[in-house]
C-alpha cells in the first residue's frame, strides 16, 4: 500500500496534467493574449508604411568581349585585350553598400507622390521620413549641416554623415543571381515614387561605375593614340609644306645638290606620311577596343512606382505577439507545476545520498540525522486546483 501511495505521488508530471493546469488558467492565458494583441496593435499601427521598388538587370558576359576581340584579330586590327574583370558581378552588392558609393547619392534630387517639391535625398531623409514613436533620435546641433552641393568628405565623414550613410545603407539591397548573373537592386522608402527614383538613380550609377572601371585603360589607350596621331599629323603637314616650297622655288632642277636636297625632303614627308598612317591605324584600334570593352547592361524588369506598402505586416505581427504572450502566459502557469514537483524531488535525492555518503565514511549518528531532517524539510505538498501534489518521503537509510 505504501509503495503504490509512493509511486503516485512521486509520478512525473504528464502532459494531462499541464492541459489541466492551463484550463484552469484560462482566464489569466487571455489577459496575457490580450496584452499581446495591445502590444502587436500598437506596433503595427505605430510602424509607419514603407514601400520597395525593384528592377533587375543583367550584364553582358566576358565571353562577348573574347569573340569580338578574335574577330578584330582576323581582320588584322585587333590587340590583344584582357577579358578578366576584377569587378566580378558578386562585387556589386560590396560598391552599392561603400561609402563613396552611398555618400554620392546624398545630392540626388528626388520627387515625393504627395508634393511637387523636389528634395535632395539628404533632406527628404533628414526631414521627410518618419520613426516610430518608441524611437528616439538625437540631433546634432553642434553640427554645421552642410549646403546642398558641397563636396563630401568620404575618408573622413562628421557625425550626422554617418548616420545619415548607415541609414540609407539599409534602405538599399543588391541581390546577385550566381547562376544567370542577374544583379537585383531593390530600394525601401516611405515615400513609394522616392523609392523608384532612387532605384532608377542607383542602377544607371552602377552601371556607369562599371563601365568607367571596365574602359578606363581602353580610354586612357585612346586618349594616349589621338595625342601621338595629332603630332604625327603635324609633323607631316609640315613635311609635306616644306618639300611643296621647296619646288615651287626650284623648278628644272640641274644642280645635282639641289635634286639631293629634294629627296631628302621628299624622303622626310614619306617618313611622317607612314608615322601619321600608323597612328591613325591604332588610334581606330583603340577606339574599337574602348567599344570592345564597354559593358552592356541588359533591364529584364524596370522599376516602376509601388502601389501598395510592403511593410508594416500587421497580421503577421498581431499574430507573432499574440502567440508569444500565450508562450509567456504558459510558462508561467505551469513554471510552479514543474518546478515544485520534479525539481525539488530531484535536488531533495540529490543532497539526500550525499548526506548519506558522507555518514558511511564516519560520521553515522549526527549526520544521519541530519539528512533525515534536511529530508524531511524536502518534502513539499503542492495543492494545484482540485489536485494535490505532494513529494515522496525519501526512505530512512538501513
């Protein structure tokens, strides 16, 4: 008899048990998923809207650039031209998100959906947006803003710069497709025509950025083969103006010094005529080439101005902080049932063997009964409802 009293009141705590305990707490469960529904509420409503445009573009391959090279090369006007890019496509999200990049577009004007003002984007930030309540944002007045556009100092931003970068940073995203290239760019704003301005802004600045990096030695190749081509072209010029002088001076030479005089100015215009030919050939090869070089970017999906706000997701939240609360709520009413019942069991037999332990290796008589004692102050008896849960006694030692 006594061991059947003992296995029931020692049992663990069954899944029954804390479907029990949570009914007779139901009533307290919904004042905490009323508190998560207030909570979720004001959330939702205190979030202010912001809206995403999109546009996806693809860039040309450097398989392109290798053909046309061996082209040029048959026809006998190519030069040999690197196709590696250092600029791999994967970069792109690391140019969009550095700070020369972002700080560049602080001077961007742009248009909001609810005004016909135009603001730079500095301002329409600064001024425009709105926080949530719960947010709170300190001003630098000790700050000199500057004036609309003012160089800025990229090495070395002020205080209010930073966060100014930091903020529109997070505003943009630039997604990379691995397998097709594909290069995403979406911007979130709260203003939804300021969001597909700035997409559209960002876009054609990255593609320039590319192809001035892409053609910077093509172009710097060309601008070195006009300059040559130009004195090459002048010096022939002169040649030939000098050996037309010198004939219109000499008519029926006789003299044989005056026929070696001839030919040498005629051999000089030749010399200048074959140097302006070559350079101009070259200056047409690098102008193929810068041609060659410059990417192309081709838009698969435009960004157009978004009709409907993409956050705040007022269901998902509600619903994210109602089931939290109910969690919350749960763990609370059962944390007693747990604890009182199998903890304190567990920690009771603990400290129960180790008094015994210690009592077989000397000290049988005073410390015996003190685990007795320390036992018996062990033994919890927990009323839960119409319930009561009491811990086993753990057995006197033999």
């Amino acid at each position: 008899m006594e061991d059947n009293n003992h296995n029931e009141r020692s049992r663990e705590v069954t899944i029954a048990d804390v479907i029990a305990r949570l009914w007779t707490r139901k009533y307290v469960l919904m004042i905490w998923v009323a508190i998560g529904i207030g909570i979720g509420l004001t959330i939702g409503f205190g979030t202010p809207k912001e809206y995403k445009a999109r546009m996806r573009m693809v860039p040309e391959s450097t398989e392109s650039a290798s053909g046309m090279n061996a082209t040029l090369a048959a026809l006998g006007m190519g030069t040999e031209v690197s196709t590696e890019d250092a600029y791999n496509p994967t970069l792109y999200p690391d140019i969009v998100s550095s700070i020369p990049f972002i700080t560049g577009l602080f001077d961007v004007e742009v248009q909001t959906s609810f005004s016909d003002t135009t603001y730079t984007v500095r301002e329409y930030m600064e001024h425009h947006t709105a926080s949530p309540w719960w947010e709170f944002s300190r001003n630098d007045e000790d700050e000199t803003p500057k004036k609309p556009g003012e160089i800025i100092d990229p090495f070395r931003l002020t205080k209010g710069e930073t966060a100014l970068y930091k903020a529109l940073n997070k505003c943009i995203t630039t997604d990379i497709d691995k397998r097709t290239g594909e290069v995403s760019i979406t911007v979130t704003m709260q203003d939804p025509l300021v969001a597909a301005l700035l997409t559209d802004t960002i876009a054609a600045r990255l593609q320039e950025y590319i192809i001035d990096y892409r053609t910077a030695k093509a172009r710097n190749d060309l601008e070195h083969a006009i300059t040559i081509n130009e004195e090459a072209k002048k010096q022939y010029f002169d040649a030939q103006q000098a050996y037309a002088d010198y004939m219109d001076r000499n008519q029926g030479l006789a003299l044989y010094s005056a026929q070696t005089v001839r030919d040498r100015l005629n051999n000089d215009m030749q010399l200048a005529f074959n140097l302006y030919n070559q350079t101009s050939q070259r200056m047409q090869q690098c102008e193929a080439k810068v041609q060659e070089v410059t990417p192309a970017f081709a838009v698969v999906e435009p960004s157009t101005v978004p009709v409907k706000a993409s956050a705040p997701r007022k269901t998902i939240i509600l619903a994210a902080w109602m089931l939290i609360m109910f969690l919350a709520g749960a763990v609370q009413s059962c944390f007693p049932l747990f604890f009182s019942q199998s903890f304190r069991r567990r920690l009771s037999s603990t400290i129960g063997k180790h008094r015994v332990k210690s009592n077989e290796d000397g000290n049988a008589g005073t410390d015996l009964d003190d685990t007795y004692i320390l036992e018996d102050d062990a033994t919890d008896t927990y009323t839960q409802d119409d319930a009561t849960y009491a811990s086993a006694e753990p057995p006197r030692g033999q």
